[in-house]
C-alpha cells in the first residue's frame, strides 16, 4: 500500500477499481488520521474527483493539497491512457 504525502493530508492508495482501470485512494488527516474522503474516477468528467466524508470542513490549504493530488493523477492517468 503506497501513501502520498502533502503538507496536511495523506493518500493512501486503496488500489483499483473493480473494473481495474481506475485506482482510488483514501484522503486522511495527518493530524489525528481521520478519514476526509475519497479520490476516484469521475466517468461522466473524465478526470479524478474528490468525494469528502460527512462530516468534513476543510480550509483553503488542505484543499489546495488535495486539489494538486487530483490533477496530477487526472494527468498522469491520461498520459498512461494515451500511452496504451
């Protein structure tokens, strides 16, 4: 199990989808390690989407941090895609 690590929050790749072409990962506060949501493939978008846990606040820089992982994994799964 690989986790990504930015200022406030960690990634922890949770693995594929069932359909094995997506991956997902678990969003956790470093402090405290609760459960914030998840990142997983977006069909209709085409792209990572961030799908937060009730009940969940986040200010401006954990978002940036989860934003910034979501489109990293949105452009390197394209590229991969792409590739194929």
């Amino acid at each position: 199990m690989v986790t990504t690590e930015a200022r406030w929050v960690s990634f922890i790749d949770k693995g594929t989808t069932p359909s094995g072409k997506t991956r997902r990962w678990e969003v956790r506060s470093k402090q405290g390690g609760d459960v914030l949501g998840i990142v997983q493939w977006w069909p209709a978008w085409r792209r990572y989407t961030f799908q937060p846990a009730y009940p969940t606040t986040f200010e401006q820089d954990c978002l940036r941090d989860i934003a910034s992982f979501i489109e990293a994994a949105t452009t390197a799964h394209k590229e991969a895609d792409s590739a194929r």
